[in-house]
C-alpha cells in the first residue's frame, strides 16, 4: 500500500535509524487495517522494534491490556447455554463447495474476504471466511457474534452492507454478504488527495444516514475511517465491517472499551473514559476533513504525538472550506462530547446542520440523489478498484478443503460450542 502520510524528514538520520523508521511506518499502514489491538500487539511482541525509542513512546502510554482493548468481561469462551441463537440467516445446507472462489478482495485480523460466485445461480458475493482458532486465540467470539447480529439487522438501510446468509464447518465461519466493487474511500482519497465540498457532502451525507440507523437499534459502530467505507458500482456509500460495533447503548448509555482505530480515536476514548454514541459522530468529523483536506485532522506519524494532538491541539481549519463546513468540524470535532454535535438529538442535530441544507433526505435514502463520482466498473468481475496487495495474493486452497488436521478432536469440540447458534452446516461435511 502507497504511504499517504508524509511530512518533513528529520534531518541527519542514519542509514539503520531511517530503515528502522521506514520499517514501522509500513508496518503502521497496514495493520491500519486490523485496528489498534492488533497494531500494538506487533510492537509489543517484537524485540527489535520495541528498542526503537519512537515506539516506547508510544508503549509508555501504557495503553489496556489485550483483554481491556476488546473485551468488555473477558472470559473463557461461552458454553452452549449462554449462546444467542442467531439461525433467521443461517443456511443449513450451504457448504464451501457451493462456490467458486476467484479472488482475494481483502483481509483482516482473522481471515480474508473473498470474491465468490455460487455454482447454481452465478450470482456473485464477497465471502467473508474466518478461522475459528484464530478467534479463540484471542477470545473474540462474542466480536464475531455480535458482528452477526449487527449484520442481520443491516438489510432495511440503503447504506449498510447486506448479509445474505452465513454457515460454518468444523475450523471456519462463512459470512456470504453483498459484494461491492466501487472501492474503498481510502482508496479514491489515496489517488485524489482530497475531495471538493460537494463530493464531500453527500458522502457524509450517506454516512450520517447509516450511523443513524444504527444508533436507532442501539448500536455504536465505533470504527468509522475511510477503509471501511465502500462505494458500490454507481458511487453510492456502503458502510462495512462491523467487527468493533457494540449493542445494546441506550440513548444515553455509555461503555468504555479502548478500541479504534489511532487516526480516529476521540478524546474519551483515548481519556480511558465512558463514552456514548457521540463517538460515532467524532469519527464522521475526522472522515470528513480528510475527505476536504487529505489527511485526518490530529494527524502525526508519531503516535504518542497524535494522541497528544487530540487530547489537547485547537482544530486547525485552512480557510478553503466554506462557513457551513467550518461550523460543522467544529461541532463534530469538539472534544467535550457532552458539547459535540448530535449530542443532544443524535442523527437529528446532523442533517439538520446547515452543511447538509442542499440534501433532501428522502431523496437519499432512497437513492435518488446522482452520485457526484461513478467507479466505471464494467461489471463484477472489474477489480480495478481493490488493492493489488489483495488481488495479486493466491485464493488459499484451504477454502474448500478439509480442516486442519493440527485441529485436535478437543479443539473442534470447543469451536463447535463457541460458535453453536452462528449456523450449522451438514453432517456430511466432506468438503471442507
């Protein structure tokens, strides 16, 4: 991936110390993409780059514990009567070998998400496929659940990715949902730099709306940055990844896990206090300077200094934005959030933002409003707009083989009773 953060070199490096720095910078843009759990972990656990001064700046910040990052109440994982059953998407008899597998089109912390097309009717889907161990690993079982509910309460909005069904085999869980090729927005910011106001406006728009949404059943989706937000082949928003949502905040409830991803992180976050939906709409402040400016608003290649830069740096806004643009950053990026935009009326105190003026709100939810970019796809199988990193990788043979064989008979029986209620899948599961 195309380094996108760039500032002024430090004078007088040596050959080692610039390797070193070049080393983590890369290593920082790509596990941008796993969140701040995994990133820190790498540093933490590896010897050489934890002597590098710039990352004990960061370690000395002595961020959570891998438990406290994503865990509210870690625990052992849960045994069959504390499962929610999830079966309304589930698909019995769905297996791998209902489809052909073509290309990798992304990856995350604990699998990949594939481009598929089903055998019997050639429709094509993005299949999330995830490692059971892996998750287990790290106790995120009640992440992936919970990412499910979400998923199934996702199809009513215009803006959220769809999931069309989801099984599971003895080492892996198989999310098929809505595939979308118009590119992520990191991705058409990476090759624009930036976007004008109007362009900017009606993504925030789409965005705003989906968040909304979300918030209306009491989610908070936590982890709003331009590389979970899609573009579908017209150009209209896909909100995706809901792997750090949290259920069940009431209107004026609050958690307090440390969770995000640094660039986006808001200050109460950060604090280690308890925070409210009103962190969503933090997020949806940073998107969109970045999408006006090119770069989130507290930004430093530094970390430790980032983080000092949104606890405690005034908002910096150049004067090439309009005054309703201005009024509105301001708003979202305040860092009291008990003063912050929408934290009064949520969604409500958003669209009625004079930014948003020029938006009819039903004509955008119902998707009438034009695109002001369209991605030009020529059809499903136009890559152009995913990552080479991703597309260039070989589909894993392991996709539509049999497990494992280093999964032990125990260990199958503990996924099996981790996951009970995601789905079942054939008694005759020869094919995976």
């Amino acid at each position: 991936m195309t380094i996108r953060r760039t500032e002024s070199d430090p004078p007088a490096l040596t050959y080692s110390k610039m390797r070193g720095i070049v080393t983590l910078l890369s290593a920082f843009m790509k596990q941008r993409r796993m969140g701040l759990n995994d990133f820190i972990q790498k540093l933490a656990t590896n010897s050489y780059a934890c002597k590098h001064p710039e990352v004990q700046s960061i370690l000395n910040m002595n961020p959570p514990q891998e438990a406290e990052l994503m865990n509210e109440n870690p625990s052992p994982p849960p045994s069959p009567s504390q499962q929610i059953n999830l079966g309304p998407s589930s698909n019995p008899t769905a297996k791998p070998s209902d489809f052909n597998f073509l290309k990798v089109i992304g990856k995350g912390s604990f699998g990949k998400v594939l481009l598929a097309r089903h055998r019997s009717d050639d429709k094509f889907y993005a299949v999330k496929v995830l490692q059971k161990k892996a998750i287990l690993k790290k106790k995120e079982e009640k992440h992936i659940m919970s990412e499910r509910n979400v998923l199934l309460k996702n199809v009513k909005h215009p803006f959220l990715v769809g999931l069309h069904y989801s099984f599971q085999t003895t080492d892996k869980l198989y999310f098929v949902l809505d595939y979308i090729n118009g590119g992520e927005l990191f991705y058409h910011l990476q090759r624009e730099r930036c976007f004008l106001e109007p362009r900017a406006r009606f993504y925030a728009a789409e965005i705003a709306s989906a968040l909304g949404y979300l918030h209306s059943l009491n989610i908070v989706y936590r982890d709003l940055k331009p590389e979970n937000i899609l573009l579908d082949s017209q150009g209209h928003i896909v909100l995706t990844d809901f792997g750090l949502c949290k259920e069940n905040i009431e209107p004026n409830g609050t958690t307090s896990t440390f969770c995000g991803t640094p660039e986006y992180l808001a200050p109460e976050v950060l604090h280690k206090q308890p925070y409210d939906r009103t962190v969503d709409w933090w997020c949806l402040g940073a998107v969109i300077y970045e999408t006006l400016y090119g770069l989130p608003p507290f930004y430093s290649r530094n970390t430790a200094e980032m983080y000092d830069n949104i606890l405690n740096k005034p908002l910096q806004l150049k004067p090439n934005i309009s005054n309703a643009a201005r009024n509105l950053l301001e708003g979202l990026l305040q860092k009291d959030r008990t003063k912050r935009l929408g934290c009064t009326d949520d969604f409500t105190e958003i669209k009625n933002h004079m930014f948003f003026s020029p938006i009819n709100w039903d004509d955008l939810n119902a998707k009438r409003i034009t695109p002001p970019f369209n991605p030009n796809v020529t059809g499903p199988s136009d890559l152009r707009h995913f990552d080479p990193e991703f597309t260039d990788e070989p589909v894993p043979s392991s996709i539509g083989c049999s497990p494992d064989s280093t999964l032990i008979t125990a260990s199958i029986k503990e996924a099996a009773e981790a996951f009970l209620g995601f789905s079942y899948a054939p008694s005759m599961d020869s094919y995976l």
